[in-house]
C-alpha cells in the first residue's frame, strides 16, 4: 500500500489488521461496520497482500539472504525471491528463502553460483503498528504517522517468543492458504484441500487451528510503501549487540518492511528518508555497537517471486532441498 495521508478510519483497520483473526474482530475493535472495514480491506489489497505470519524459529525454518556477484540461474525449494540489488553502486543478485536448519548447506549447494556472503538467521519481525501507538512509539496526527524516536529509543524490550509443539500436514496446509491471504476461512482452505484429494473436516481443521497454528501466529502483516522514485528500497546488515532486541525496535516503525535477525545480526529493508536513516543511526543502532557487515546497499523494485507450498516440502519432516525454479539472468 503507497504510504500516503490516510484518514482516521484507515489508520484504524490497519492497526487492527496487524494482530486479529477476522474482520468480525476488527469491526469490533474500531466500531467500524463490517461493510466499512471490508471496503478499506479491498483498497488495501488492490496494493498489497495481507499476509497471516507464523515465527519462522518455531517451524524450523531459518531466514537465509544469499548476496551473488553473478545471479544464479537455478533456485532450490524454500526460496521465496530473487532480486537485483546496488552495494555502492555495484551490481549484485540477492536471493531470500527459508530453510530447514538441517540443510542450510545442501541448499546453498545447489546453486550454480557461488554467493559472496550468506546470513544466516533466526526469526523474522514484521512491522506491528498496535504495539507501536500503545507504547506511545508512533501517533496519528492531520493524517500522518508520527514517530517518537525519543521513546523508541529508552524500549528495553523483546517480543514472545514462539515455540510448537510440533507440526503436521494440516497444520502446514492452514499456515500456506491463510499466508496467501489472512482472512481466508478455514472452510475454504477444507474445499482447497478437497480438490489436491485432501479430507478434512472442518472441526479437524479448527482443531489444527487452534492447537498448533495460532501458539505460532505472529500477526498479519501490511506493508505502506512510499513511491519508489523519491524513496528506493534499501537494505542493511549489520553485526550487533543484542540483536534481537534492535529487531523489536524496528518492528515499531512504519518505513520498515523485512526484519531477520540471529543472535548477533540483524537485516532489515525499508523505506527511510536521509532523516529517518539519521534517526536510525543515533537512536537505535549506535547504542548496540554496529558493525555494517554490507556497504550502502539498494534493491531494484522488479523481482522474480516464489510462494513456498509448505505441505508440499513436508513428509513427517522437512524434504531435502532439490532445484525447484529456473529464471533467466541478464548477461546469461
């Protein structure tokens, strides 16, 4: 969604889209009619996709970024993208996937280029809006987002972590349609399963839902672009201080889209005007002794997409990695 001046309405439902099950609930929560909030829904959507998330640490599954000097042609299972990125005016090839812990070097491996550097993470963050505005981070003044870097930068604080109890092919089938898009009814995900030759009543499906799925919800997650031309994506990595605690200061904030972190690293895309970065810099990064691990990095807006099918890689256990995609690189 294009970051523009958004009305009080607006502010309200994306608020409440970050951390409810259904639009029953956001109605609730705004005492905005259904009808309403299905609407603002809809314009949402014609901009971006409103993603169900679960915690990556608690699948099993670790965020990976792999930098290439040459783009790879053939990309295995569990890559989620390809992008052409800028590390100070070089130009680079960048691919993002989550892999199961146990074959982080078959995965790498089966890339016909070598990559120049891989970070390897533990979880991932999404932007949670509901937490910012109650811990008085970001208000909402004359149609704007506002933000009090002053507060942002006395938070001492982590988020939850997740754990499951473990998963099974029900769960994972629930976790990949309400991924496509949050609010998609357990009954539709029942007839999607029916037609891959799937049975599953619906009273199994909630069953699943609740038991397994939500102890792994980290919320949904909306995205508010600026427009590209004034503001390019940029990329940042860094070795840190407490790191996961930097990933919990940076969930706060609006301009912020991908946040991966391990114990001691942190990587993080977003929006950020020359202010912002400043602001970054002096109330966030500089108390957690940074190390850039990347030089000023940009990522280009065009990119190859993969949806992982989750049911699909799973046989009582993660499947080994194999070749799944193959694109065309320029120059090759």
């Amino acid at each position: 969604m294009i970051l523009k001046k958004l009305n009080q309405r607006t502010w309200q439902v994306i608020k409440s889209l970050s951390d409810s099950l259904s639009i029953s609930e956001i109605s609730r929560k705004t005492g905005i009619p259904k009808t309403t909030v299905w609407r603002i829904i809809n314009e949402i959507l014609s901009l971006t996709r409103v993603r169900f998330v679960v915690s990556s640490r608690a699948l099993r599954l670790r965020p990976l970024v792999a930098i290439f000097d040459k783009g790879p042609t053939l990309l295995p299972d569990y890559t989620i993208s390809y992008r052409e990125i800028l590390v100070s005016g070089r130009k680079m090839h960048m691919t993002i996937g989550f892999v199961p812990d146990e074959y982080i070097s078959e995965y790498i491996n089966l890339f016909d280029e070598e990559p120049l550097y891989v970070f390897e993470n533990e979880e991932k963050f999404i932007w949670k809006p509901n937490v910012a505005e109650r811990m008085k981070v970001l208000s909402f003044e004359n149609g704007e987002i506002k933000i009090n870097y002053d507060i942002l930068e006395r938070i001492k604080s982590k988020a939850e972590k997740k754990t499951s109890s473990g998963i099974d092919l029900y769960d994972l089938y629930i976790i990949r349609w309400k991924e496509h898009f949050a609010f998609t009814s357990l009954t539709e995900i029942q007839e999607k399963m029916y037609k891959e030759k799937i049975i599953a009543s619906r009273q199994l499906l909630s069953y699943h839902f609740r038991k397994h799925v939500l102890p792994l919800w980290i919320g949904n997650t909306v995205k508010l672009y600026r427009p590209m031309r004034e503001y390019p994506i940029r990329m940042f990595v860094y070795e840190c201080d407490n790191a996961e605690e930097v990933a919990f200061k940076l969930s706060l904030l609006p301009y912020v889209y991908t946040i991966y972190f391990s114990s001691k690293t942190i990587f993080f895309t977003g929006q950020p005007s020359s202010k912002e970065v400043f602001n970054l810099y002096d109330k966030i990064l500089s108390e957690y002794n940074p190390t850039p691990l990347l030089c000023e990095a940009y990522i280009k807006p065009s990119f190859y997409k993969f949806v992982i099918r989750y049911n699909e890689l799973w046989n009582k256990s993660w499947k080994k990695p194999t070749i799944a995609y193959k694109i065309k690189v320029k120059g090759k």
